[in-house]
C-alpha cells in the first residue's frame, strides 16, 4: 500500500518505488544507489578482450566456470562475422548466445590469465 508521502501530486504512486518527492536527500541517495548497481552489474569487474578472429573488442567476465558475461558495443557488433552473417540472413544476434569464435577467444583469455576464471574473493569495485 502506498503511503501519503510517497504519492506525487496527482496522488499517484507505488509502495515499492516510491519518489520520495517529500525527502530529496533520500532520492539523491537512492539514485546514487541505483547509478552504483547499474555500474556494476554493466562493467563491474570487467576485462577488454579482442576476439582473435575478427578483432571485435568486447567487455567480458567469468563469475564460474559456466557462467560468461559478455558486454556487446555496436563496432563490434558490426565487426563480428558470426554475427553479420546472422543479421545478413534476417535473424537476431540477440538469440546466440554468443559467437562461437568469440567463446574460444575467451576460453584462451582465461587459459592465458587475462580474463579470471571466477569471480575475485573481493570485489574489484567496492561494491560488495
């Protein structure tokens, strides 16, 4: 239920995501939270690899030895063969779970130390 205070002026509001129009240093301080979450769940703890076939660089990271995170940009996107023969063709790059060249790239990262292979016993970016 939401309370009084946490409406907006047309009386409007949700109990679980109130705007705390009536206390701005706690929107401040939930908006730096937020900021904080995306930032480490997007890049946090992050390593720049190229893929050793096309040379795409994309963001990576291994939290367990099956799980890979791996942030996309658009010049890589574009750089990438697996993926522009499938857009090529009319389907979605979003449905690959990734490319499989870019996976042996990564597994080599990993092999050589670049990427960890699991997440770090302290986060790398204070966020823990």
């Amino acid at each position: 239920m939401t309370r009084a205070d946490e409406r907006d002026a047309a009386g409007a509001g949700w109990a679980k995501a109130p705007a705390w129009a009536n206390d701005p240093d706690r929107a401040a301080e939930v908006a730096a939270a937020t900021a904080r979450d995306r930032r480490h769940y997007l890049s946090g703890g992050m390593t720049e690899l190229e893929c050793r076939t096309c040379h795409a660089q994309v963001m990576v990271k291994k939290t367990g030895a099956h799980h890979t995170s791996v942030q996309w940009n658009e010049p890589a996107l574009e750089q990438c063969v697996e993926i522009s023969a499938i857009l090529a063709d009319g389907g979605r790059a979003a449905l690959l779970p990734t490319c499989p060249r870019l996976s042996a790239s990564i597994d080599h990262g990993v092999a050589e130390g670049i990427i960890p292979n699991e997440s770090p016993a302290e986060d790398p970016d204070g966020y823990w």
